[in-house]
C-alpha cells in the first residue's frame, strides 16, 4: 500500500499521475521513459529479429496470438511473416542486458517496491509489437505469487497508443475480486475450467458495478497493475499500425529467498530470476 506521502513524494519526484491503488488496483506514470530510451528498446528489437537465425538463442516467440495458427516456437526459426501478426517474445530480460536496464530501472523499482513492500524482482517480460487482444483475465491464473497478492505488472508503452491500434482494457477496483477457485482448489487456470472462470467475473463486474475502461497512452507512460486486477487486449482496429509494449512481472525478492541460486543482480542493481526459457510447442 502506497500511504499518502509516498503518494506526494512519488507525485512531486517523477512528475507522474498517481491512481488510488488501493481503490482501483492500478497507477499510471505519465512520461516517465524519455523518447532515447523506449526507441533503444524499439531499436534493440529490430536488432534481435534481424539477428535471430544466428544468434543460437533459446529465447523463445509466440506467433500468431489469438488466432488457430498459434505455436511457440524458438525465436531464431521465426519467419519474417510471423512478425507482421501479433506475437509477444518471452523473456528477453534474461539474456539482455538491453531489457532489464529499462524494467529494472532505479526510479521504477523505488515505486515497485513500496506497492509490493519489498524489493521487486522481475519473473517474467513480454515484447509485443502488436495489441494483443487477449481475453479477460488475472495473471494470477499463470504465475500465482508464493505470496497472497505480491505480484504486480508494469506495461511500458513504446508507441502512442489510442483506441485503434488495440489498447489494454482493465477493470478498476476488479482486484477486490475474490480469487475464483477451480474444482482443484487452486487460482491456477485449468482450461476445461475457464467458461466458468470466465462467468463468474462477469457476474462479479455486474454486482459491483464495474466498467471497462481503455488505456491509451503516448511513449514512455507506464501503467502498473495489481496481481488480481481483471485486463485483456482489446481489438486491433487499424492493423497498419504498431502498439509496440514492454510488459512484465515482477514478485517480491523476499518470497523466494529459497530459490536463491536462481537470483541475479542486473547492471542497475535490480533483480531477476535466471531460469529456463518457455518450452516450445
């Protein structure tokens, strides 16, 4: 929880529209990465895909999301064509220092770490070019925290964003949402089990009262989103157009002092988890 003078320090600091956290579950920081340092990340993007075939990488790609020819595969066997759809490559973080300098930057994590109460580490990073479109969910449903609730996500906008080019949609206040537990007992997703999930956070939305709202943004705007705050991808109006997005998940350090051959120090003085990449399909 962010007190009231976090709030003011963080405001007077950063110079960033600050949400109520607690209230709507989410935060937005307005111009917080300048044009150099998303356009690095844009560039280094370029650079990855234009490499990839001898880079021996095990860094893997999901290729044509939300559509029936979906499949993971190695990045480094990704046709030029699979990039003019949407796809989003996990996990770059772990093998680029290019990535972890802009999600482990020293001003990010100071915000991080007072939503989490404790030293953010980053779990998991996704580069899109493309809206998404995915459907409604709760990261929780994918990588629940060892913690109750210590998860968070930053999504780093990398183009101007408006209702055309596929913004995320979330749900404010959707994270006071009891979890939905599947027949197992669990909050991790269970496929057969989803039309379910799906229902019962519909009825929820509608005895709340809540709405969807759309975020659009301009680059360098960074929303920062709870563990259980209801979002998705909505559809790709103009499909000329790039949504370029940095998007990732963070746990806290403190949880997962156990896994402790798995931390590394980033360059920055950050924090992340070195572990194996995505299987492919």
């Amino acid at each position: 929880m962010i007190s009231d003078n976090t709030n003011a320090s963080i405001d007077d600091k950063y110079q960033v529209e600050v949400g109520n956290w607690d209230k709507d579950g989410f935060i937005v920081l307005r111009g917080f990465f300048n044009q150099l340092e998303t356009e690095n990340v844009n560039q280094f993007i370029d650079n990855v895909w234009h490499s990839r075939a001898i880079s021996q990488s095990p860094v893997t790609i999901d290729t044509y999301l939300e559509s029936p020819k979906y499949k993971r595969i190695l990045l480094s066997s990704a046709s030029n064509e699979a990039r003019l759809h949407p796809y989003k490559i996990n996990d770059l973080f772990m093998e680029h220092a290019e990535i972890r300098r802009l999600i482990l930057d020293e001003r990010l994590r100071l915000i991080l770490s007072r939503l989490l109460d404790g030293e953010p580490i980053v779990c998991n990073s996704l580069n899109f070019e493309f809206g998404s479109q995915q459907g409604n969910h709760c990261d929780t449903l994918y990588m629940p925290p060892r913690k109750r609730n210590k998860m968070l996500v930053s999504w780093i906008a990398l183009d101007p964003v408006d209702a055309n080019n596929g913004p995320v949609r979330y749900y404010p206040g959707s994270h006071k949402i009891p979890a939905y537990r599947f027949k197992n007992g669990k909050i991790n997703a269970v496929a057969s089990e989803m039309p379910e999930f799906d229902a019962y956070m519909r009825n929820q939305l509608d005895i709340r009262g809540i709405s969807e709202q759309a975020f659009t943004a301009q680059r360098g705007d960074v929303l920062i989103w709870h563990a259980q705050l209801l979002h998705g991808g909505t559809p790709i109006l103009d499909e000329s157009r790039l949504r370029r997005s940095l998007v990732t998940h963070y746990f806290r350090k403190q949880d997962y002092l156990h896994h402790f051959l798995r931390i590394r120090k980033s360059e920055t003085g950050g924090f992340y988890f070195r572990r194996k990449h995505p299987h492919v399909t």
